[in-house]
C-alpha cells in the first residue's frame, strides 16, 4: 500500500523519521526541463524551519535540502528526483517517558495499535518533523505552476482572530506568526508566550489562497480539486479541520447570500464574490483558490495529563522536550506546500484530458 505518496501524475512520496538519520521526498511525473536547484527550494525550507523565534521548538536544523536524483545541469530531466533532508538535532533522551505510556491526543497509541510497536522518538512519522520533506516537494511543484502565486497565512490562535479590515499582505513576513494583521501578531506574543511559559500548547487556523488558477482545472465527482485539496490539507499532521471557501459559514446563508453573481468581462465572467472558493463541481472557476485549515493544539505538552501505558496501567505524563507551543504557526508554510502539489498534480491531469 502506497500510503506514503499522494497525487496521480505529479506524485510525492514522502520518507524517513523525525528522529531518524535523515527525511525526504521522491517527486515522480515533473515534467523535464524545468530549471531547478537547491536553491530554489531552500527558501520555503527556511519559512518553516524551526528554532528561528521562541515561539516555536528550538530544536535546531539547518533544513538544507539535496537533490540526489533527476535533475541534470541544472534542469529536470522527467526522472524521479529525490529530495533529502539530514536530522542533526536529535535528542531521543527526551522521550524516555513517551516509551512507557502513550500521549493523550497523539498517536501513540493509535500507532502501536496497528502496528503491534511503534518510534517513540519524537512520534516517528506522526510527528510535524515530516512535513520538512513536503515544503521541499512544494519547491518543487510551484515549478509546475508558474502562473499561480499561493501565499498562507494565521487568522487564529488560540481562538482569537485577525481583523479582516487591518488585514495587511506585507505584514505577514514581518512577524513571526505569518499574521497578516498587526495590531494580533501583538496580542498572539502574549498568548503563546503565556501557553509556552504554562507548558500548554494552543491551536491555530491557516489561510490559504493561490491567485491565477485558471478555470478548467479539476474534475467532476470523483476527481475534485477541492476533495483533494481537502485531502492534502488533513494529510498534515496536527489537522482537525478544512474549509474551502467559506466552508461550515455557507450553511448558515441562503441562496442568494450564498451565490457568487457574475457579469460579463473582457476576459470572461467578472465575479461579484467568491464564496464557493474559487471551486465550483470539483472545478476551478478562475478565482482565487480559498483554504483555511485547523491545526490542534501540540499534544506533547508539560503539564501533566492522565494516560495508560503500554500493559494498560494507569499512569500520568508530561512530555519533556523541545516542542511548539503552537504547531500551527509554522503550519503556513507547509500549507501552501500542498496547495502547490494538488495545483500541479491538477494541471498535468488537465493537461493530459483536454490538451
């Protein structure tokens, strides 16, 4: 079973453990001859790299990416090209305790219960150190779609949110929240920090919007660009919750509210809204392409919380450790990475049925 890969003709697979020697991804289907270098993916693994503010874990890595495979003086060759990812910051000490019992709201259990043992290093596969090997696969996939510019950011933590009139593009890059308003990048410092100094954790919400989809791309009923947008976005780990466009709020409006008019344009239909997200059928309309995802609060947290361990006896743990106080904050980046690879997986699809 493929459960490591996702899409159909642009196709990742991702690999390796957060404690592991090493993690990566193999990108199968890039077409050739697209100019690509490590540098050009450095910079998205840089955006989510960790211990770059006290906000987020201060585990250490350098996150610098190598290509290993398909790519030849300087371009893609249509061959698979292998992404890897060195861990140089481990410290599997911390999880002495996580090896005895389970953590409530991780998956411990879950995974020892399919799998009859489990890498209580950190989570192994389970835990936010994969989607390094995402961002690096997304670097790829925005080579597939020039055209589209796909930005994230947080509307939320903690359960207080931005003010859509303050919302400023520019200030996103300026904070270390990916807040695109200010006046919440200042209040959210005071929250997490408060979570971070408590041993607690909080939640979050990512936006998403890629800008230039065109229309066409998607396919009905079974071959939806939402469906595997959504699919993408609960393939991270820490999600709870995805909407597109405005989501749970559409059925609280009627009809009409809920309508997105159209008048004629020089270029094709002018819209009046965009509450379906810029996806009508499974299709793109050529609007703006609108995410939000939900991320849990980080489940290793200190302060103390009841569990069971292994032999089914009740006990108590707290997790030592370097974790995120608040995973989603460096969620934004790898947000987008997925964006990226359901657009360029849709516009080979596309391609290949339409020409």
């Amino acid at each position: 079973m493929s459960v490591n890969s996702f899409g159909r003709i642009f196709r990742f697979t991702t690999w390796g453990e957060s404690h592991g020697p090493a993690l990566g991804a193999v990108v199968d289907g890039c077409p050739p001859g697209l100019p690509l270098s490590e540098a050009d993916l450095q910079p998205y693994l840089d955006a989510r790299r960790p211990g770059q503010s006290k906000y987020t874990t201060q585990r250490q890595e350098p996150d610098a990416v190598r290509i290993l495979s398909g790519v030849f003086e300087g371009r893609s060759t249509g061959t698979p090209i292998s992404l890897m990812i060195e861990n140089v910051d481990q410290r599997s000490k911390d999880y002495s305790e996580v090896a005895r019992a389970y953590r409530p709201g991780h998956a411990d259990y879950a995974y020892d219960a399919k799998y009859g043992f489990r890498d209580y290093r950190g989570g192994g596969r389970s835990s936010a150190r994969e989607t390094a090997a995402r961002v690096a696969a997304g670097g790829v996939a925005r080579l597939v779609v020039p055209e589209v510019k796909i930005f994230a950011y947080v509307t939320e933590i903690g359960g207080d949110a931005i003010d859509r009139d303050r919302f400023d593009f520019d200030e996103i890059g300026n904070n270390p929240f990916f807040c695109p308003d200010a006046a919440a990048a200042g209040r959210w410092a005071g929250l997490v920090d408060e979570a971070r100094l408590g041993g607690s954790s909080l939640g979050a919400v990512v936006e998403c919007v890629a800008q230039g989809v065109p229309a066409g791309w998607g396919a009905p009923l079974y071959g939806k660009l939402d469906a595997d947008l959504a699919a993408a976005m609960m393939s991270i780990n820490a999600v709870k919750g995805v909407e597109i466009g405005d989501g749970f709020a559409a059925a609280r409006l009627t009809g009409e509210q809920n309508a997105d008019p159209m008048r004629p344009g020089a270029q094709g239909p002018e819209f009046l809204a965009n509450h379906a997200g810029g996806i009508a059928g499974g299709i793109s309309t050529g609007q703006p392409v609108v995410v939000r995802v939900a991320f849990k609060p980080t489940s290793s947290i200190l302060t103390p919380v009841e569990t069971i361990t292994r032999e089914g006896e009740a006990s108590e743990i707290r997790t030592k450790g370097r974790h995120d106080p608040c995973v989603g904050i460096r969620g934004a980046p790898v947000v987008e990475a997925m964006m990226a690879l359901v657009l360029a997986d849709h516009k080979l699809l596309h391609r290949g049925q339409c020409g």
